[in-house]
C-alpha cells in the first residue's frame, strides 16, 4: 500500500492525467478504500448557486468521466441549464484528493440502457419509483410504489424511464492533491498546453 505521506513530485506524474487518476485509483482500490469510485459532484444554476453531492462514477477512460441520474433532479436540471461540473474524489486512506472540472453532456441512450440493466434488479425498481429531489409523502409511499412496479413487471425486465440516464464529464482540468506532514501538500495542476498533450504545474497548498 501506497504510504500516505509520499512525495508526489513533477517527475514522478504521468505525462497524462487519465494514466495518473488510473494509477492512484488503482492504489486507492489495493489500499481497501471503500468505493472508491465515490465522488462528489458539484453543479451550479445559472446565476451561480452551487450544490454538491456524492455520485458513483462508473466510466472513467479517454472519452470521460460517466455519472447517472434522474434528469429531472436537482442536479439534473442544473447541468441541463448549466453543463458544466466538478468532481472530487477523496482517498483518505492515502491521503489523496482528486479534481476534475469539465463541461458535461448526457450519454447515449443506448449506453444508459446497457448501465441500467446491469443493476440488481432493486436498484433497477427504485430509480423507476423515484421522483429524485421532489417531495413525496413519506417512505411508506415509496416503498408501495417499487412493489407495485416489481409486479408489474414480474418476469420481465425493468423499464428505464426516459428521465434516467448517465452524465459524460470531459475533463478540461485536473488537480492531484497528495497530503504531506506540516500542511506543505503537493498539488500537482494539468490543464490543456495549446501546442498539445498537457501542462503539469505545481499550486501552493
């Protein structure tokens, strides 16, 4: 396991912040971090009111950073009127935080299908029952619901509602933050370099 005080130096980042996150994730998942696929993400409305909450993000690769949701959510119509986000993903037990800050688009329907159907068929009743961020009259009342639905559709396979679906966030800024004794931090910053790949700098903690 990866000691969490270890210097994180310039020359020891991968020239690529993808190769990077996958190197420290993979570390988060051999170091027994509970999902460390948990993160948060934060959306704002237009006017700038921001909100924030913890997501799983199931897709990370060259094409980005995937979420899913209700998109009639609070978060949902935020990114709607406001595409654009930032995650956090916080690895304690390596003293590691990493950000990433893009702009976000739905995925596909078909992709959101292919997530949706490889979920316990729980998971699949509660996000058809749900009116995520909405009022509703009490628990008993979502619990009738998810069993009216699984009658329903006993046998067969769960619909997906059109409301649900994933969130693809393209990374336009990535921050890798390393915790060191005395609060001197290294925090490695990558953002685009105009003559191509990245531009690693290093932010004063």
């Amino acid at each position: 396991m990866a000691d969490p005080d270890t210097p994180f130096r310039e020359e020891d980042a991968d020239p690529d912040p993808l190769r990077q996150f996958e190197r420290w994730f993979a570390e988060a998942t051999q170091a027994g971090t509970l999902q460390p696929e948990a993160a948060a993400v934060a959306s704002a409305t237009p006017d700038g009111r921001p909100s924030v909450r913890m997501v799983l993000v199931k897709q990370a690769d060259e094409n980005g950073f995937v979420f899913y949701s209700n998109y009639e959510s609070r978060k949902g119509g935020e990114l709607a009127t406001n595409p654009r986000a930032a995650l956090l993903f916080h690895w304690q037990r390596l003293g590691r935080q990493v950000r990433i800050e893009g702009p976000v688009k739905r995925t596909t329907r078909e992709e959101s299908l292919a997530y949706a159907h490889s979920r316990p068929r729980g998971s699949q009743l509660s996000a058809l029952a749900s009116p995520q961020s909405r009022p509703v009259a009490d628990r008993f009342w979502l619990e009738q619901r998810v069993a009216e639905l699984d009658e329903r559709h006993a046998g067969g396979d769960v619909p997906l509602s059109e409301s649900w679906g994933g969130f693809r966030l393209t990374p336009e800024r990535f921050e890798f933050w390393q915790h060191r004794q005395s609060r001197l931090h290294d925090r490695l910053l990558y953002t685009p370099d105009p003559a191509g790949g990245w531009r690693v700098e290093r932010l004063a903690p």
